[in-house]
C-alpha cells in the first residue's frame, strides 16, 4: 500500500512513474516552510497530495497554486504520517487520460486488455468513484495496437516489480496528445493490490472483455490461491 516505497520499485525496475517527493507528517507540523520549498523546488503547479498508505482516493487533493498546497497536506496528514506528492501529468494546460490494466496470476502473471475511466470531475477522486454518476468507463481503451501492447507489458512489468500474486489492477496516467499530434507519455501511476471486485468494477469488467467470465475469473483466482499455498508450503521455517 506504500506508494513511496513502490514507485522506488517502479524506478528500480525502469518504469516511467510521475516525478514526486514524499514526506513525513512530523516534517511537515515542525518545519511547514522548509517542506514547501522543498516541494517546489522538486516539482511544478498543479500537484496531487496523497496520504501514502491509502486507497479509493481517500484524502487525495489536486493543488494548483501555493495557497491549495497546504491545506491539501493538511488533509493527506488526517489519514497517514506520510505523504506523497506527484508531479501533475499534462501540467496545467492538459489533462492526463486514466488507464487500467486487470493482471491475474502468480508466476506468469498475464493482462486483460486496457480500459479507460474518463472522470466526471477534474480527476477520478472519491466523489467521482463513489458518490457521482458522471464518470464513463471505456472498456478496451481507445489506444493504437502499439499503445495498448506497451500498457500492458508495463503492467505485468509493474505487477512484478512488487511481486504480486493472485491479482493486482496497475493504474496508468497518459500525457494528452501534443499539438503536432505526437502521442503523450505513459507512466505507471500506481498498483492496487486489492482492486473492486463487484460486478460493476473495473477490474472484472476488463477480464470479461478479454473473455473470461466473472465466475470464471473467481475460480481462476481460487487456484491462484492454492497454488501460491502449495508454493509457500516449499518454504522451511527452521533448521
């Protein structure tokens, strides 16, 4: 759940992750001064502000200015004593396209095919994911041969990077296209170690359109279980 800890994995394993600081909530309460300088130095307006160890975008806020910045922290500092602030993708004029990647498996992990969540408010934030009805999931992405072949190596690389099992949904940010109509970047925004699994979800949404049924997919996941119980089984744990 740390996401300062698995964008060092990220970096470690050469994938593409948004620039960003991470700080603890006893630095911010002694020095404020100090961190905000440290943070704009690092990184450039806006910011997204994360508590580091939470999901479902909880305490998450999108800074634009110096004046957003500090209540954001405020907020991301009510649910973890550490924080994490990333680099906006697609800056202040752009807005970054949300991609998902379903991963399945322990050893030899495999993809589902892309999809997108375009977000009914300025990002895909609680309120958005929960509460409000204006967010559209698009299930394959619309991405060139190409694109989608590059997100999803990069998912089942990122997937490894943090050794998961069983199932994980990789989270992408893509830069918005340049005006020459050059392709933006795409970056690993995060992994999600425990995605939601209703009927309605992203994650078996994307298995299913990749053609394997939501009881398929649970039965799927059971011998995932097992298999990684018989494996840990190998393991000894005294002499």
């Amino acid at each position: 759940m740390d996401k300062d800890i698995m964008k060092r994995l990220f970096a470690a394993a050469g994938l593409p992750t948004p620039k960003y600081i991470a700080f603890l909530r006893n630095e911010w309460k002694t020095a404020p001064k100090k961190v905000v300088k440290r943070i704009e130095a690092a990184l450039k307006y806006p910011m997204f502000v994360k508590p580091a160890n939470l999901g479902s975008s909880v305490g998450i806020s999108k800074a634009h200015d110096r004046s957003e910045l500090a209540p954001a922290i405020d907020l991301a500092a009510n649910y973890d004593r550490k924080i994490v602030i990333e680099r906006g993708v697609g800056g202040s004029k752009g807005k970054a396209r949300e991609l998902e990647v379903a991963v399945l498996g322990n050893q030899s992990p495999e993809a589902s095919v892309v999809g997108e969540i375009v977000p009914g408010k300025e990002f895909y934030d609680y309120e958005a994911k929960y509460l409000s009805e204006g967010s559209v999931p698009i299930i394959p992405a619309k991405l060139s041969r190409a694109q989608a072949k590059q997100v999803r190596e990069m998912a089942i690389a990122a997937f490894r990077a943090c050794d998961c099992g069983g199932l994980a949904r990789v989270d992408f940010l893509m830069e918005p296209q340049s005006k020459n109509g050059k392709p933006g970047r795409i970056f690993v925004n995060e992994v999600n170690t425990m995605p939601g699994f209703t009927k309605i979800s992203m994650y078996p949404k994307m298995w299913e359109a990749s053609g394997l049924a939501y009881s398929q997919l649970i039965d799927r996941l059971i011998e995932l279980a097992l298999e990684r119980r018989a494996e840990k089984d190998e393991t000894s744990y005294s002499r």
